[in-house]
C-alpha cells in the first residue's frame, strides 16, 4: 500500500482526462470500469474513503481531496475541493457548447415542467435534460457534464431552499433561457417568507437580466411580470394578454386544455392529474413554440408525457382511483391538490396527507391553515400523517408515520373511491401503497 501524495491538479488538465473518461461517478456502488471516481464529502460521508475501492472497481481515475491509500497512486488524482473541481469541469465542459441552455427553477411543478419540456424539445431536437430530481449543487454538474457532443438543446432544472443558491448555479450553467414556474410557500426555513422566496428564485432571472438572456414568463401572476422587468426577451404564455394562451378544457381526473391563441395546436388531452398543472403544459407549449418543434410533435409529445415517481399520478387499484403526488409538499402545492380533488365528481372521497416539511416557524400555521381547508369539504375519510399535523388538535384519524397510515389503509378497505395521498419527501407517503 502506497500513500498518495501527489501534487494539487488543475481542472483543466483534469477536463482533459474526462475528454478520455467522460462516464463520473460518485458512489462505488454504481461505478463501472473506466470511470472516473469523484470522493465527496458532506455531513454524513466521507467519499475519500472510497477512493482505494474505486480503484479496485476499475476506475480510470480517483479525484480526492485528501491523502488516501491507494495499490496504484498513479491513479489518485488530489485537487483542493473535490465539489468545486466538478463545478468548475462543469462551467469549462458548458464553454465548449454554443447552443440553447434552459434552467427551470420555482417553488412547485419545476420537475414536471422540466420533463414536459424535454419531450417537446426532444421530439424535434437532440436534448439532454437533468436525471429525475439531481437539481442540486452536484446534481447540475453531474447533469452539465453528461452532455454529449451532439447535443442541440440542453434542460437544467434548479432547485433550491436558500439564498444565493440558483445564483451559484448559474455560475458554471450559463443559462441562455430561463422559467421560473412560480413562487409559493416552500422552503421557507431557509428563505424566510415569501418574500426571500421570490429573491432566491429571482437570481435566475437577475443572471439572465445581466447577460442579455430571454425568460418564459407566466403572464397570469403579477409577481412573475414584475420579477422579470428588464430582460431583454420575454415569451409569455397564460390564460389571456400573453404569446401563448390555454385554458382548462377540463380538469378532472385527467387535465386536458383548450390552446386559445399563439399555436396551431387547438386542444391538448395530458395524462396528468390536477388543474394545477394547466401553467407547466403551457410553458412546454410556449418553449415548443420559441424553438419551432412542428406543431403535431409538440402535441403528441405532451399528450404522451406519462408521469412517474409519485408526481401527479392517476393510479387504479382495484376498484379505487388513486391521485399519487407524494414526491414533495409544501403549503401552495397541497392547498392546490386539496382544492382540486374536492372537484372531482364522487361520492366518496379520501385525503391521507403527510406533514410539509421545511417551514421553519411558520410550520406550525400552515399545517393548521390545511386543515382548516380540509374542513371546507366533505370527505369519506381523513388521515394526517407526522411533523405538525400530530401537534395540532383536530378530528381526524392521525399516524406517526406512513407505515402506520398503510396499515389503518389496508384495514379499512376501500372500494369505488378517489383517495389523494400527498405529503413531503421525508414522510414517504407512496408507502402507503406498498403490498
């Protein structure tokens, strides 16, 4: 065994071995042979440690930050930080492309709208896309960085829960196009209130302000105009006074919308749940329009977007009929998906909910103003799920966890219902579907 010490490496000569190794990995798990291992750290790992492994597997290469053994030194690559090395092989990849960057961030619908878009523009366009939620600070390089030359159109959704966040992705991104889908009461612990929300959110549009980019703005909400005040090019798209306008056709169970001026498409059936996705197909539909994807791609691309991983779901189970929207919640979303499931046209309707995580000390009020909303409505059942939901006084069934939710669900057996189950990641609420 040899202990590696090796002389602080450049990333740009480290760019030059991705040219020849351009697979990144960051967990040994997933490593295949040739790849180039990057050893992160964070709270709770330590990837350094993982470096010896690494290159046991294989890997072409192993980016540390601090001595490590290895069999083969000649393999160990130590540079200064090992996440801002991947941000900045990310910024000098994003430089050798000359085509359309799009970031997409906002406090609900980023993901959907990410994936509503990548079928358009990827009907007409070669289009690489951010995988599933890898929105983060090492999410996007990994995202950037797995770009091939062919690319013509590129998809980059940001998340983010506090300030300067989308500014420093921006940074090594570039954005040349840009959508905020809408900001609402999410993350609010490290934002601080609706106001720091729209701040945070806000960097990308200032980052497109600054460099002469154009944004896709939702023109029915005041705040998204003001937001966007100075960017040189502006698309709007809404219900009415936009390029593009839609209205809902019908909202329940599956949205389907009427496009009322700015495309020649006329009408577009989703398989998506809820009237609350009607402003994420219409930004689809407006980039669609911007790039010039042929009408009939466009439609048949968002007619045949299917959903996945808990995100506006329409599952059928037994004689039942589930709405699945469990990846994430946060007090506008849920308000949302209540408001639209009271709509739906049945007898018998069930809500299991789990707590909105993130809300700092505005958690305790907004799960409180959920159940006042939940009150307004009639329901066959009630079940509320962890976080503050358990402190606060109400009449419904009440769970600990999602395990406990899923067994009060079997029990109860229900049959020829709508039941709507939501709540935030951390609460795991598509376990309740589990066996």
């Amino acid at each position: 065994m040899c202990l590696n010490l090796s002389i602080m490496v450049a990333a740009e000569d480290i760019y030059k071995i991705y040219k020849q190794f351009p697979n990144i990995q960051t967990d040994t798990r997933k490593l295949q042979p040739a790849d180039l291992f990057f050893g992160l750290k964070g709270e709770n790992f330590n990837g350094n440690l993982f470096a010896e492994k690494a290159i046991e597997l294989g890997a072409a290469y192993a980016i540390v930050d601090e001595q490590v053994k290895s069999p083969d030194p000649q393999k160990i690559i130590q540079v200064e930080n090992v996440l801002k090395t991947l941000q900045d092989l990310a910024k000098i990849h994003r430089l050798q492309f000359n085509i359309p960057f799009l970031a997409i961030t906002g406090s609900n619908g980023k993901t959907t709208t990410k994936e509503l878009i990548h079928a358009v523009l990827s009907s007409f366009f070669k289009t690489y896309t951010t995988r599933g939620n890898l929105n983060n600070h090492i999410g996007i390089p990994l995202t950037i960085l797995g770009i091939k030359e062919d690319a013509q159109m590129a998809v980059i959704e940001m998340g983010a829960n506090h300030l300067k966040e989308i500014a420093s992705y921006c940074e090594y991104t570039l954005p040349t196009h840009g959508i905020i889908t809408n900001c609402g009461k999410a993350h609010l612990e490290g934002f601080g209130s609706i106001e720091g929300v729209r701040k945070g959110k806000g960097e990308l549009f200032d980052y497109l302000r600054t460099n002469h980019g154009t944004a896709f703005v939702m023109w029915d909400y005041q705040y998204l105009r003001e937001m966007s005040k100075g960017i040189s090019t502006i698309i709007k798209y809404g219900t009415s006074d936009a390029d593009l306008t839609g209205i809902i056709h019908q909202g329940t169970p599956l949205l389907s919308i009427d496009i009322t001026s700015g495309s020649p498409i006329k009408n577009i059936s989703t398989k998506l749940v809820g009237d609350y996705n009607l402003s994420n197909v219409l930004a689809a539909a407006a980039v669609g329009n911007y790039f010039k994807v042929p009408a009939e791609n466009m439609k048949t691309a968002l007619e045949n977007y299917t959903p996945s991983n808990a995100r506006s779901q329409l599952l059928e189970v037994n004689s039942n009929k589930i709405i699945l929207d469990a990846y994430n919640a946060n007090p506008s979303s849920m308000k949302a998906a209540i408001e639209n499931f009271a709509n739906i046209q049945s007898n018998k309707k069930i809500l299991i909910l789990g707590a909105m995580a993130e809300l700092g000390s505005e958690s305790l009020q907004e799960h409180k103003n959920i159940i006042e909303l939940i009150g307004q409505n009639s329901w066959e059942a009630v079940a509320l799920v962890g976080g503050d939901f358990l402190r606060i006084k109400h009449p419904y069934n009440h769970f600990e966890n999602s395990l406990k939710a899923k067994n009060w669900f079997q029990e109860k057996k229900f049959h020829e219902a709508y039941i709507l189950i939501k709540g935030s990641r951390s609460m795991q609420m598509e376990r309740v579907l589990e066996n």
